[in-house]
C-alpha cells in the first residue's frame, strides 16, 4: 500500500458506474421486465377483484397504485442486493475502496429508474382498469409526485437492503425494516395521486403540499443514506 | 366502580407484566452468573 | 460445547444485584405500591369521566416510560457510534432500553385502547399521537430483530446503532405526514373534546407518584437486563474461543493418525 499510488475514483464516477452496471444486470437478465413487471400488473387486477366496484376502485385508485409499488420495491430491493452478494460482488466493491456513497447513490438510481418505469405502467393499469380521469395540469403534479416519491423509496429501499444483504432471513426482515419507514411516502404520494386524479373531488392544487413532504423525505433520506451506508455494508 | 372491567385489565395486564419481566430478568440474571466468571462481571 | 467454563478455575458469584439496583428497585416497589392504592382507591372519581381516570394512573406513566426508553436507545447509540473505542456498553445499554421499551410501549397501546373504549367509545382513532406510537412500537420491533441477526457483537453494535439512528430521522416524519394527513379530515379533536381532567392534589400526587415508581422500574431492569446482555456477550466470546480451541486440538490429532498411518 505504501509505494503504490492509488488515486480515489470520485464518488459521482463510482455512482455512475454501479447505476450502469446494476441496469445492464436487470437488462440483459430481464427478470424485472418479465417477472417483477408483470407481478405488480397482476396486483392491480387483484386489487380490482378484491373492492370489485368501479366507483370505489377510481376513488382509491391512487392508493392502489402506490401500495402496487410498494409491494414492488420490496422485490426490487432484495434482487438488486441478491444479484450483488450472491458472488460477494458488494464485498469485492468494498474491499475495492470503491467510497460507500457511491455505491449506495449508484445503487439507489438504478432502483430509482426501475421504479419510475413501473410506476408509469401502474398508473397506465390505473387509467385503463379502474378508469380514472387525467387532466393536463394533473400531469405535472403527477410526474413531479412520481419523481420525489420514487427518490424517496430508492434511497430507503437502498439503505435498508443493503443492511440486510447476505444476512440469513432477510426475505423477512427487509419488509418490517422498510416499510415503516416508507409510510409517509405511501401517505403522501397517495394524497398527491388522488389530486392528480381529482378522485373524490379533490383539486389538483391540494396535491402541491405534499410533493413538498415527499422532496424532504427524499433530501432527508439521501443524506442519511449517504452518511450511514459505509458502516451498514462494513463487515 | 363503573367500568370495573376496563380499569383492572388495564391494571392486571400493566402490573403482571412488569412482575414477570422482572422475574425473568432475576431468574436469567442468576443463571448466566453461576456460568460467567467475575472477571466479565464489572459490577461485582 | 459441554464444558466450557470447567476447564480453569474460576470464581463465580451468582449476583447481578448492586446497592445501587436494590435502592431502584425498592424505590420502584413502594411507589408502585402507592400508585395501585392512591389509583384505585383514594383518589376521587373525575367529573367528566368518573372511574375511568383511575386508568390514567398507569397509562400515562406507562407511555413516559415507552418515549424514555427510545430516547435513551437513541442516545446511547449515538455515544456508540461517536466514542472512540466503541465501548460495548453503550450498545448493550441500548439494547437493553429498546427491550423493556418495546414491552412498555405494546401496554401503552393496550391500556390506550381500552381507556379509548370507555371515553371515546372506539378502541382505535387515526389520531396522529397514537398511530406514532404504533410506528414507534413497528419500528423498534424491527430494531431488536436487527439485533437478533448474529455476526459479531460489533457487528450487531453498527448495524442497529445505525437502524436506531435511521429512527430518529423516520418518526418525525411519519407524525408530521399523519397530521397532515388527519388535518384533512377536520377530525382531530378525538384527544381534546372530552380529555380535560380537572386533577385535584391527590390525582396530581398519584399521577407523579406514578411516574416515578415507573420511571425507577425502568431503570432497574434496564440495568439488570444490560448485565445479564454483559454475561451472555461474555459467554458468547468464551464459547467461541472454547470452539475454535476444539477445532485446533481436533486438527492435530487428525494430523497426528495419519502420519503414523503413513510410517
């Protein structure tokens, strides 16, 4: 270690490295685009059987579209660390020096795009299964929501799955870790939705408020994340 | 006493409760210290 | 795995009890003792809710208790985290705190329920108060379970230091969505509409009374709890070094057979 000069890679670099390789992982395996896709897909018929009233199910049409994502992430999460620590990947990346944060940002976007992808397919499912109305300025307020939300999830989903990466019994564990914390994104993103949708007479300003909850959950949630992953993946 | 139900399940439970932590904490406390040597007991 | 401690001698007091913990804990009897009494029996009944104050003797102390002990879960981690030789006390403390919080904040939630059957006539409300609290409970739940991962005791140490500090960040965050949430509803008055309690002085002494009784109960089982997480750590380590012990005498009589199997 001595005579060798090792110039650190920069955290962004490390980041943009992860994110590309995570999504050349999940494109050319595609079990997300054959299995997790379709998995959330089916949830939202499932939804539609279980209320089975079209007035109730274009009401809460927001919700099930988030609790689908929910549901989604816990997948995502757990496949995005399974593929890492199945060959020590996420060891071998440590012992690299490759900077924590890097990985965990690297690691979060790659969810985060995965996610953004499915939620446009939800809301799509939203709009033809449970025919909800969209309007133009509900668009903005949607795709700001989906944005800040998605941010949110991937950096809880990210810090709480790498915590509970290689370790016995996380299929269970990672759930009752995540989503408690997730909830305010499940309350907030649900409430923008609902404005967007303008379900139950809601106006599409009323959502506004609560993307700003969802931006600082996301802020609140990357800089934890940035400082805590280290000493969550060190062995 | 109205609610008389109410009032001593809350009691009931709430003191129950603490009584058996406490004799389980006891009752691992002294199992584990006829096992450990003083030396990793710092209290003694 | 069958003798380990046998091998050298050793003294072995079976005590975990300190002047310190008996003084707790008999300051902890006495007041309990005060608060069953003065709750159940001295103090009046209140005018709005008649015999059902008597619960709040215990509720409240009860809830104090379950806050208290994630303040100090929170704290110690922080001091774990930040000391700079990572003194497994700070851990054990916090783990410890966590335990009996956990225990305290599901009978919160019971004598809560029940106090809201009588008064509010619901066992449940989305009042922002009490669907925290339950998070809280969710949240430290999955904290002792991170505890429960195995790995080496620094190991455990980080990762749930780490987890209670995500806590601190995670709390506020869901009280402030749920009363935002709730505020929407124009229904958040559950608490307030008939939860004034006019407290004469004895209401007041049984209520204080109580959490301080509580307050001391706490103490001595966190303290006791965390001697007995000392004892099983110590325990864990000697097992271990019993174990590999074993392992390095089995491999040269291992050794040992085949060379004189090779002559």
């Amino acid at each position: 270690m001595s005579n060798l000069e090792v110039r650190p890679i920069s955290t962004l670099r490390v980041a943009r490295v992860i994110a590309s390789k995570d999504l050349r992982i999940e494109l050319r395996s595609r079990v997300v685009t054959n299995q997790v896709y379709p998995f959330a897909g089916l949830v939202m018929v499932m939804f539609a059987f279980a209320l089975d009233n079209d007035a109730v199910l274009s009401r809460v049409a927001g919700g099930l579209v988030w609790l689908a994502t929910l549901f989604s992430l816990i997948i995502l999460v757990q496949r995005s660390f399974a593929v890492d620590s199945a060959d020590g990947a996420l060891e071998a990346q440590r012992v690299a020096g490759l900077d924590p944060a890097g990985i965990f940002i690297g690691k979060a976007v790659a969810v985060m795009v995965q996610l953004v992808v499915l939620e446009m397919l939800l809301l799509l499912a939203a709009v033809v299964l449970y025919r909800v109305e969209l309007r133009i300025d509900g668009v903005v307020l949607l795709v700001t929501c989906v944005i800040c939300a998605t941010a949110g999830l991937a950096f809880v989903g990210t810090l709480y799955g790498g915590l509970t990466a290689g370790v016995r019994g996380r299929e269970t564990l990672l759930p009752l870790l995540m989503l408690p914390v997730v909830a305010p994104v499940l309350i907030g993103a649900t409430r923008a939705t609902e404005s967007a949708f303008t379900s139950g007479g809601a106006a599409v300003s009323d959502g506004w408020p609560w993307v700003g909850v969802l931006a600082v959950f996301a802020a609140v949630f990357a800089i934890g994340g940035i400082l805590s992953f280290g000493s969550l993946i060190e062995e | 006493m109205d609610h008389l139900g109410f009032i001593s399940a809350v009691y009931l439970t709430t003191f129950g409760v603490i009584i058996g932590l406490v004799a389980k904490t006891l009752k691992q406390g002294r199992d584990l210290a006829s096992k450990v040597a003083d030396k990793d007991k710092p209290w003694t | 795995m069958t003798s380990v401690s046998s091998t050298t001698t050793q003294t072995f007091t079976a005590k975990v009890a300190t002047p310190t913990t008996r003084l707790v804990g008999a300051m902890a009897i006495v007041s309990l003792a005060w608060v069953v009494m003065g709750g159940l029996f001295i103090t009046p009944k209140d005018v709005d809710q008649g015999d059902a104050v008597r619960i709040m003797y215990v509720h409240v102390p009860t809830a104090w208790v379950a806050y208290l002990a994630f303040i100090v879960t929170a704290i110690a981690s922080a001091c774990w985290l930040l000391s700079r030789k990572h003194a497994m006390g700070f851990d054990r403390v916090a783990g410890a705190s966590a335990e009996v919080g956990v225990i305290f904040m599901a009978m919160t939630l019971l004598s809560g329920s029940l106090w809201g059957r009588i008064t509010w006539g619901s066992y449940w409300a989305w009042d922002p108060r009490l669907t925290t609290t339950s998070f809280l409970l969710v949240t430290y739940i999955g904290y002792l379970a991170v505890r429960g991962l195995g790995g080496s005791l620094e190991q455990r140490a980080r990762r749930s230091a780490v987890i209670a500090l995500l806590a601190v960040l995670e709390i506020p965050l869901v009280h402030f969505s749920v009363l935002m949430w709730r505020s929407l509803h124009q229904e958040a008055s559950v608490l307030s509409g008939d939860g004034d309690i006019k407290m004469d002085g004895s209401m007041l002494t049984t209520l204080l009374v109580g959490v301080i009784g509580f307050t001391c109960t706490f103490v001595w089982l966190v303290m006791h709890r965390q001697r007995v997480l000392a004892m099983q750590d110590a325990m864990q380590s000697s097992q271990l070094d019993a174990a590999l012990r074993e392992r390095a005498d089995e491999s040269t009589t291992i050794n040992t057979n085949k060379s004189n199997e090779l002559i």
